[in-house]
C-alpha cells in the first residue's frame, strides 16, 4: 500500500464564529497551527462561518431567504395563469347555460 496518499485523519474542535459554539469532530481537514483547550485536552481548532448551531435551517429560526425573487416570480406566473383558467371556465360554463336556454325555448308542443 502506499504510503501518504491518504491525508490526517483526526479529531478537531470546530469553532462556530457565529453562535460561539464549539464542538468536537473527527475530520481531515486541514487546520492551522491554533489550538484550543476543550474537555481537558488541547486540539486543533477550525474556525467555522456557520454550522448547524447556528444554521436557520437547523436552528427553526427565521425563513427561506430568496435573494432572486425566484418565489414572488413563480407565484405571480401561477396566479397569472389561474386567472385564465378561471376565466376560461367561467365562459365555458355561461355558454352551456346559454344553449340550454335556447333548447328550452325549442321544446315541441303536443
């Protein structure tokens, strides 16, 4: 087998930077030369932007944020075509009451 072709696989204190939490993981990432005491032992520390202690999705706190406006554009496109459905229907709907008025207006008498 050859040898380092594998990178360092070990455990590693994560810093979250925006809640502050730490928490320890094994991992291969690779880290600087920063330390941090956690538990009684000293680890490598990597500094984290976000991670689920923090994370909207995770935490249940705040909504989806939808930079390109891709949600408004889709519901004012459906809300668009349902109109037009509707509209449609609603004409559909008065000319076969119309032609049944008519046939009324036919009926044979006996």
């Amino acid at each position: 087998m050859k040898k380092d072709c594998h990178p360092e696989y070990r455990e590693v204190v994560f810093l979250d930077m925006s809640s502050g939490v730490k928490f320890l993981c094994r991992t291969s990432v690779k880290t600087s030369k920063e330390t941090t005491d956690f538990e009684g032992k000293t680890y490598p520390l990597h500094r984290a932007t976000i991670s689920s202690a923090s994370h909207p999705f995770f935490t249940g706190q705040g909504g989806h944020v939808d930079a390109e406006k891709r949600i408004d554009r889709f519901q004012n496109r459906y809300a668009k075509k349902a109109e037009e459905a509707r509209t449609i229907k609603e004409r559909k709907e008065q000319a076969l009451l119309e032609e049944a008025s008519k046939k009324k207006g036919r009926v044979k008498k006996s």
